[in-house]
C-alpha cells in the first residue's frame, strides 16, 4: 500500500484484510459492502486464491469498477473478458481471473457477500445470455 496515492492509502473505518497478496479493504453500506480491492502484479487466481478456496474456480460474483489496472477472466466455458481501468464490470460466478501487465488492478467492488449476483439479478453461474 501507498499512502501518497490515495487510490492504495489506507481507508480509515475499513476492516483490512489481506489474503493470498490481494488487499481488501470492506466497508459495511446498510445491507451491503463497499470493498476496494488491489490485485497484486502477478496474481493468478488459480495460483493464488484455488488453494484457499478449495474449488476449481470463483464461485462469487463480482460487480463494480476498475480503477486502474487490467484483468482477465475466463468462464468454465471457456467464455473470455478483459477489463481496463476505467470501466464498470460485472464478473458472474464460475471465473478464474488474473492481473496483465505491470501494474496492480484496484477494483471497486458492491457487494452482499454471498447473495451478490442474486441481489443484482444476476445468474447463479456464468451464462451466454
């Protein structure tokens, strides 16, 4: 973390964790979470997060904005995205993902833990539709 820029500072009144590299910073919004995430140079969520998670992919969805940085998903399917700051992402369920390039990938993140695709409306596993 870089307290002179203020996209990595540290948050005051955020719960921090760190796990497998990747920073989290979570902060409670009624029902829901606002998290800033920070995906190091270099992380691989089949590398990094499989051995925790215990299961072949991602089984958490994603929605948000990439502050700055560059990731890769891939579905189950085979299906493919790559997302470049700035832009506005939803990531289903059923993904491994991985920074590209030489910088860190901030992600914004609005959540409900693990009701976040069904809050959205979103399916419980990636779909083509």
């Amino acid at each position: 973390m870089n307290a002179n820029d203020p996209l990595l500072a540290p948050m005051a009144g955020a719960d921090h964790r760190e796990v497998a590299g990747v920073h989290l910073d979570i902060v409670k919004a009624g029902i829901g979470r606002v998290k800033r995430v920070i995906y190091p140079v270099g992380f691989r969520w089949d590398t990094h997060m499989k051995p925790i998670t215990g299961t072949n992919h991602c089984m958490h969805t994603h929605v948000g904005f990439i502050a700055r940085g560059r990731v890769q998903v891939r579905y189950e399917d085979g299906c493919t995205a790559d997302y470049a700051a700035p832009a506005a992402f939803v990531i289903e369920a059923g993904h491994e993902g991985w920074v590209v390039g030489n910088e860190p990938a901030v992600m914004i993140e609005f959540d409900f833990e693990g009701e976040t695709g069904e809050r959205f409306g979103l399916p419980g596993r990636h779909t083509h539709g």
